[in-house]
C-alpha cells in the first residue's frame, strides 16, 4: 500500500452521510471538490443548504485553520473569505476519528478563468480588490500566506474576487505557515519567509505574472535574473512593469501603497489601450508619438482646416454686423 | 512553562539497511532520549510504486516518535520543510497532551476535547512552535545509488534552514553523511544556525552496497550531547543579550 495516499485516506463519497460527533449535525456528501495538503474538500448538504466541508485525518491542522477562519470572522463580517459554519469530529464505520469543518460554500470560477473568458483588463481590477482585503488583513496583524492562483475565486453577483483556502494566515512576525514555491519569495531568494505585508505582496505580483505563464517556469541558476527576465518579456504585463518590480524587490511596505500605485496605472490605461491593441508594442509612448506625426494623414488634412475656420468665422461675422449696422445706418 | 530545545535526526535516504542494529530500535531509542527521528523516503523519478524497501521508512519514523513521507525527487524542498515542521507540532502536542493530563486527569487528551476548547489549546502549541528552540541533525544517505539526488537534497536543506529561521525561535542544523569513509558517519557541516553557507559539496559517494541506517542513526544520536553544540549555544546567549538590548 503507499503510505503517502494512506495518510490522506478519507474515504468519503457521494452520497455519505457524516454525523458530527459533538454538535449531532448531519452533512450529506455531494461531490469533491479538492485535495490539498491537509484534507480534503467536498460539497455538502445540511438542511437543504449546500455547504463547502474539509475533512482530515490531521486535527491539529485542522484546529488551526479554524483559528484562522474564527479571526477572519473577527475581523470583518466574512468579506475576506469563506464563512465557518461548524467545527465536528466524525467517527467513520471503521472507528477512526476525523476532525472537520464546514464553510460557506462560494460559488464562482477560478481566477484565470474567468479573465481569460471576460477579458483581461480585469486582471488589473482584481488585483486591485485583492489589495484592498490584503490591506485589511494586514492591519489586523494578519499575512495570508498561501496567496496563489489556485486560492482564488471571483463570485458572479457581485463581480468579487475572493480566497478560499486560509491555511496559509499567518500572524505577522512568525514563520510563514504554507506556501507554494513558485509563489514564494523564499523560492526565489527574493527575502525571507517571515509574514510581513511585503509577503504577500511578492505573492501577488507572482500571481499576475503566472497569468500569462500557466505552466510556471523553473527559477534556474539566478533566481532574480529568471524572474526579471520574464517580467520584461511578457508583453501584456508591460503597463504594470513597474509596479510588479517594485512588489517582486520588496519596495513596498503596505498593500496601500502598491494599490495607489497600480490603481494610478489602471486610470491612465484607458487612453493608451486601444494603441497598445493595434500596434502591441511595448513602449507605449514610441507608439503614441509615431502615431501622433506621421502616418494619418487624412484625418490631419481634415483637422486643419476646421481649425482655420474660427478666424475666417470670426471675420465673416465682424463683416455681416458691420453689414446690418450700416443698413441701420442707411435706413435709420 | 520553560521553553525547551526540540531535537531532531532527519535521515534522508532511498532504500533500506542492511548492515548493522535494527534502525527501527535505535529510532526507539532515540526518543527515549528526547530526540525525534523522522524519515524521508526517496523514489526515483521512474518508480511508479513504492518499493518494499521503503516500508522501513516509516517502521523508523514511528518508533521515533516522529514523521515519514516517501517523495520524488522534485517535491524534496516541500516536504522536509513539512515533515519537520508537523514533527515539531507532534511533539508540542505530546508535551501539551501531558500537561493537560496532569490537569485534567489521565483520560483527558486533546482529542477528547471539545473542538472550542481544542482551539485554545492548538494556539498555545502553535506559539510554542514559534519560539522554542530547533536542533536538527541531517543523516544523508551517500551510497551510490543516491548520487543524482544529491544536489537536490542539499538545496532542499537550504530551503529549510530559509524557512526555519524566519521563526522566532532559535535554530542549529548540523549534516552528516553516512556510510562514512571510515566511521559510520561522516560530518558535512558543523552545528550552525544557517545552512544557506553549506559550500562543501557532499563527499565523494561510497560504492558498493552497504548502507547502516542503525549505527549510523546511534551515532547521529550521539552528536547531540558533543561540546562543541554546548559552547556555541553559549556564545549565541551572550549575542542575544546584546540583541534584546534594544
């Protein structure tokens, strides 16, 4: 048998009933919805109502997830991620114990999923909002961690993004709990894994940058050279180059300051998007300026010319009162 | 509650002993003494099931009190850092377990609580977690067979030494290889708190097949109580004490 599947062997399936062995509720499994490292997550009915439950063999990580999600409710309502509904054991047919927790169950599409299906200047405003709830964290004394694509949801009604997985929280200060290397600056040799806000923020910017490469790439020999290399190279992240480099060096100190930042980029992006589109070209100013001289002559000899008019009206006018003041003249 | 100094033997190998005492019963002994053995098994990138050889890995791990994963080479760097992470929870755990056993009667244990006041308790072994003290002797084993794992075992220890020194609770990593040249281990790195500096590449490979996961465990075991480890940990007191200064 292997003994790494038999660590995770929870053997629930659909259609399973789990009786929790302290507050008598009563879950009906419907369907899995993911593994991680701790546990398993599925999709569950209680009352008629659906619910998110993770299950683990492993109580202690349990507990301490439920810490994590018991301060989220302190913090502020359950706007920063899944509410926590209930705490249990369950005793299986076999009689062995597992802790388990049951959540908000939130209905929405993975990140890149849904930029890649409703277009990509969303991945700015997510990005944004995902700023402004790493904001509030972070002033609770709180770093989330575990910050990566797959964590992160965006619900339909409203359009929001939102995470799901807080195994990673972390109190600032102390060691960061759960990460993924390709998310991590640690990883990277980009800072150390202590949880500090610019922990997170590295976290992020890794996020947009996994955007347009799905499949990750290796750190090679030079950890920082790698990752630079591919920031310049990837063209559709060129409006927020800056901004990224500054939260991939650990330049910024607060999620306020990189939202200022990128929300300044988003603002002034606007204009500059249609030429991007057509030309692709990197430099967004070349671009604007080449445009500006030479190459539309047509709609410059259409412009000239209403922009004499105003002298030649000016002077018609003067012509046409003195016109009338004269016959006033004339026939006064 | 005084904060003691966790002890750790890490024995990263790919296959099993087999020469010298039984590995399971120096693991046993090991935690009598106060000092976990945890195991990491590794595969070979084409092994598609564990071979039998590997059952021994977590046979050590359990009787040391400790924590076994069996990985592929790429998923090394994680797991170390997991593996020895959950071990120190686990002996938090036990030493909180006690204590609550002495305050609530013998029957008492974590799980036995109810999951509100588990909470509680999982905080303050967390926070344990956080500031105590961390020894970890790494056992690498360096038969031939090893060979082409060996770079990434040594990068999968830097990463852990990154991770754990961002606690902010001591640390001390000391490597060792064995089957030694002449010995049954053979020493890497000296006790340290950083191992980002390990330079010296792992020795030259033992060939031949011998590999004596037991005698090389006792005297893993052994380099706890050395003096050197004693006299450095003074000398990082006296640097603290500066340090707290402010």
């Amino acid at each position: 048998m292997n003994p790494t599947s038999k660590k995770q062997g929870i053997n629930v399936r659909p259609g399973d009933v789990i009786n929790g062995k302290w507050h008598h509720n009563r879950y009906v499994i419907l369907k899995q919805l993911g593994q991680g490292a701790i546990g398993s997550v599925y999709l569950c009915e209680s009352n008629g109502k659906k619910a998110a439950l993770k299950i683990s063999d492993k109580g202690s990580s349990v507990t301490m997830e439920v810490n994590v999600l018991k301060t989220f409710k302190k913090v502020q309502g359950n706007r920063l991620g899944p509410s926590l509904l209930d705490v249990d054991d369950w005793i299986d047919p076999r009689g062995r114990t597992y802790s388990f927790y049951v959540m908000e169950y939130l209905k929405g599409e993975e990140l890149s999923t849904f930029v890649r299906r409703h277009g990509q200047e969303w991945l700015g405003i997510l990005m944004l909002q995902l700023l402004e709830d790493l904001s509030n964290l972070h002033k609770q004394g709180w770093v989330f961690g575990d910050l990566k694509t797959d964590n992160l949801i965006v619900t339909h009604a409203p359009r929001r993004l939102k995470w799901i997985d807080v195994g990673g929280t972390t109190q600032i200060g102390r060691s960061i709990k759960e990460y993924t290397e390709f998310f991590d600056r640690g990883y990277w040799q980009m800072g150390s894994r202590k949880a500090e806000p610019s922990y997170d923020l590295f976290s992020l910017a890794m996020v947009m940058l996994h955007f347009y490469h799905p499949k990750r790439f290796e750190r090679g020999s030079s950890p920082e050279k790698t990752l630079m290399r591919k920031l310049r190279n990837t063209a559709p992240l060129k409006p927020y180059e800056s901004c990224i480099y500054k939260a991939l060096t650990g330049k910024y100190m607060s999620s306020d300051q990189m939202r200022q930042d990128l929300s300044m980029i988003l603002m002034q992006r606007k204009d500059t998007n249609t030429s991007q589109n057509t030309a692709r070209r990197p430099n967004v100013q070349t671009s604007r300026t080449v445009r500006g001289n030479t190459p539309k002559p047509n709609t410059n000899s259409k412009k000239q010319p209403r922009q004499e008019h105003p002298t030649l009206e000016s002077l018609a006018i003067i012509v046409v009162v003195f016109l009338f003041y004269f016959l006033y003249l004339i026939l006064g | 509650m005084k904060k003691g100094t966790l002890k750790q033997i890490l024995l990263i190998t790919d296959g099993c002993s087999n020469k010298g005492e039984d590995p399971s019963a120096v693991a046993a002994l090991a935690s009598q003494q106060g000092i976990t053995v945890n195991v990491i098994g590794i595969l070979e990138d084409d092994q598609s099931e564990d071979p039998t050889g590997l059952q021994e890995v977590e046979d050590i791990a359990m009787s040391g009190g400790g924590v076994s994963q069996i990985v592929f080479k790429q998923a090394l760097s994680q797991t170390v850092q997991t593996v020895t992470k959950q071990a120190m929870t686990q002996t938090l755990q036990g030493v909180v377990n006690q204590e609550l056993k002495q305050i609530l009667g013998p029957k008492e244990s974590l799980e036995e609580l109810p999951p509100e006041q588990r909470g509680e308790v999982m905080e303050v072994v967390e926070d344990l977690g956080e500031t105590c003290d961390l020894e970890v002797l790494v056992l690498v084993d360096t038969s031939a067979s090893m060979h082409n794992k060996l770079p990434t075992v040594q990068e999968s220890l830097i990463d852990l030494s990154v991770s754990m020194n961002a606690r902010i609770g001591r640390n001390r990593f000391a490597i060792y290889s064995f089957p030694g040249k002449k010995k049954d281990i053979d020493k890497v790195f000296d006790w340290s708190p950083r191992l980002e500096s390990i330079s010296s590449v792992f020795p030259k490979l033992t060939s031949g097949g011998i590999t004596p996961t037991g005698p090389a465990l006792k005297e893993a075991m052994y380099q706890f109580g050395k003096k050197s480890l004693k006299r450095s940990f003074l000398r990082r007191d006296e640097s603290n004490i500066e340090e707290a200064g402010y």
